[in-house]
C-alpha cells in the first residue's frame, strides 16, 4: 500500500532552491496536459486539477476551499494528490495537498521573479498575512539573497503583526507596512496572496521598475490588480493554458478590452527556455500572474517523491 507522504514527515527535508529547479527542469520538458473541475458555491469548493507531462507522469490533485473553516479552527485548504509513473501509471505517492501546494505556489512566484525582476532588489512588500504570506517570505529570501527589508501588510494590523512576530530571517529586516499605497511605492517586489475578489493593488502606486507578482486570485471573479496596473505593466503568466479565461485577474481585463491576450508577452514555457525576453530595462513594470496550475502540482510532487526516497 503507497504511504501518504505529510507536511510534517517532508517538510523539512525540502528546500526552495530544490523547489525552484524542479518547477524551472520541468518547463525543459514537453508543454503539459492539464484539466481543472470545480464542483460547489464560492465558499465550499471542491477543486480537483489534473496534468499529464510526457517523461514525468500524471497527478491529480483535489482539495476543498472551505470559506468558513478558519473561525473553526480548520485549515482552509484540505485534500491530497496522487502521483502516478509515467511508464506503467503506477501510483507512486498520495502526498499531502498542503505540501504540495506551500512549495508549488511559493515556488511559482519566486522563479517568476527571478526570471523577471531587477536582480538588485532590497525591498519586498507582501500583501496578505496568511500562510502563503508566510512562505514568501521564506522563498524570497532564500532565492534572492539581495533582499535587505521585507513588509507585510494586511487588512487586520494584528494579523500582519503576529506573523512578523513569529518570523525571523537572518539579515533581514522584516516589518509591518502601514499605508499600502505607500508601501508599494517604495517596494522594488510586490507579491501579493490574498483571497480578494476586487482589486487591493492600484496601478499609480507602483512606481517604474517594480515587478508585481499577483497570487491570490484562482477563480474568475477574483483579481487582486485593478486595469490601471494590468495596462501598466508588461504582463506575465506562469501558463496562458490555465490564466487567459479562467481566472479574474486577466479575464476581467480582457473582456472588458482593456488588455488582448497579445499584451500577455510569455508564459514560464517561454521564459525558462528564453524563446521569450523577460525585463527589457530597469524601468520597466513586471507584472505576473501565478495561476498555480496542475502541471506545477505535478513538478513539485515529482521532486517530494524524489525527496522522500
């Protein structure tokens, strides 16, 4: 019988620059197969992704999105994934979703942002105080060593406060943001991981050469930037299969006409193997959209298992 390979058993066998190069390998292989089913209302979700990637194998991925469960006590987020070989389709692992999902996302953003963003940034800004918000910070100071200051604003003061608290990061200085407009502008990385369904970000906060990276939204009425930013910005996704018409943040834009699907310049299938130029200058604005697909899960689940031996 497959064990069921936890957060708690691997996580801290596993590191972000693991993490990274097994998301930044797995776009040197054949484009994925990738199909997504969302099942229940806004607040009670069941989300299941899956993806097939030649070489690799398959996975599904199905979890529940439980609006209420955090005045519960209850995570937000609960399920798992199977990963099957890629010769026999034997079942290799049923791994824990919130292992899966902590490094694929926080992973995503970061190899984003290192493809994208100026390589001397000091100054992070983290919009959310969740447990995505947490893992940034860990993956961006891992990955880009130049950081110097990271703020975290969140809608509830205390919330920022209490994660800043219980963070600790040697040579940098982490701290709560107070004004976000201010705090955005002064920022050379934006990474934003909230569960906002109207815009948080404005486009005339972001000052030039800033890279944005939005996370949080991952359903069609979500968006975390407003059109202002999204037309400012030279826009990138981690896939255009599982963005463009699924997920607010560009939806909204583009059938509203403020962007077409010709303004979104590259995917990561793009930028990791170069057929397609990330930042052209130091005052350019990057914006990109981590959409969090299932041929991600399946990068990542690969190299849990690799991990686990």
């Amino acid at each position: 019988m497959t064990d069921l390979l936890t957060y708690d058993a691997l996580a801290p066998k596993l590191d972000w620059p693991g993490a990274v190069e097994a998301l930044r390998s797995g776009h040197h292989l054949p484009r994925a197969e990738i199909g997504d089913l969302f099942l229940g209302p806004a607040d009670a979700t069941l989300l299941t992704r899956a993806a097939r990637i030649e070489g690799l194998g398959c996975g599904v991925k199905s979890v529940t999105v439980m609006g209420g469960n955090a005045v519960r006590g209850l995570p937000t987020v609960q399920g798992a994934m199977m990963l099957m070989g890629p010769e026999t389709g034997e079942l290799r692992a049923v791994i824990e979703s919130r292992l899966v999902t902590e490094f694929k996302t926080a992973a995503d953003s970061v190899l984003g942002a290192s493809l994208l963003a100026r390589p001397d940034s000091r100054r992070l800004l983290i919009v959310g105080a969740g447990v995505v918000a947490r893992s940034l910070v860990s993956a961006y100071t891992a990955i880009f060593p130049e950081l110097e200051h990271v703020e975290i604003w969140a809608r509830r003061d205390e919330q920022a406060k209490a994660l800043v608290d219980d963070l600790s990061v040697p040579g940098v200085e982490l701290s709560v943001a107070g004004e976000l407009a201010e705090a955005a502008g002064r920022a050379d990385i934006v990474a934003a991981a909230t569960m906002a369904r109207e815009p948080v970000l404005r486009g005339d906060w972001i000052a030039p050469g800033t890279h944005v990276d939005l996370i949080g939204a991952f359903k069609s009425d979500m968006r975390e930037a407003d059109d202002a930013l999204i037309a400012k910005g030279t826009l990138f996704v981690d896939s255009r299969d599982t963005t463009l018409g699924h997920i607010g943040e560009l939806k909204i834009p583009l059938e509203a006409g403020v962007i077409s699907e010709a303004d979104v310049r590259g995917d990561l299938y793009d930028l990791v193997p170069g057929t397609s130029q990330g930042r052209r200058g130091d005052d350019e604005i990057t914006v990109y959209k981590n959409g969090g697909g299932a041929h991600l899960d399946l990068m990542i689940a690969d190299w849990i298992a690799r991990s686990a031996g």
